[in-house]
C-alpha cells in the first residue's frame, strides 16, 4: 500500500491518544463545567476517531463504528490477530 503507516505506530497513536481521551473524561466527572478540558477532551476525541479510522483504513477495523472506513468487503474481525496473539493490539 502506497504510504501505508506501519500497524505498530498506529496502534501506539490510538492509545497514547485514547488515554488521553479516558484521563480527560474522568476529570470532566468531576468538574463538567471546565470548558478548557471540554475542549480539551473534543480535541483528542477527534483525533482518536481519526486514527480509528485510519487504522480501519489500511489493516482493520478495530471498533465496530469504523468498520465502514476498512476497504474489507467481507466482515473479517476474526482473521485478525487476536490481542494475545503477536501482531494483535
């Protein structure tokens, strides 16, 4: 694939940027009207569902709400490697 990013940095973007996301909302529990963080937290959001998305994109999709961003013609979650498996999450 043309430009294809490498699985490994994908899946290290998606949880860097969805620790962030999850650190974000606890705090927004707590303090909901801090627009900063509401800002904060629609940000990576964002960029989450992107990455999502990309990943989608060029391997498959690791969420079922971006399985109509994969080029997979065939619902195939099972012929992924499982998280426990090498290659998986």
């Amino acid at each position: 694939m043309k430009n294809c990013p490498s699985r490994a940095d994908l899946l290290q973007q998606i949880s860097k940027v969805s620790f962030a996301v999850d650190d974000v909302k606890l705090y927004l529990d707590t303090h909901p009207c801090d627009e900063e963080a509401i800002a904060y937290f629609q940000k990576y959001s964002h960029m989450r569902n992107e990455a999502l998305k990309e990943y989608a994109k060029y391997y498959c999709p690791l969420t079922v709400d971006t399985a109509l961003y994969s080029d997979c013609e065939t619902w195939n979650w099972t012929e992924e490697p499982w998280p426990w498996q090498e290659g998986g999450c």
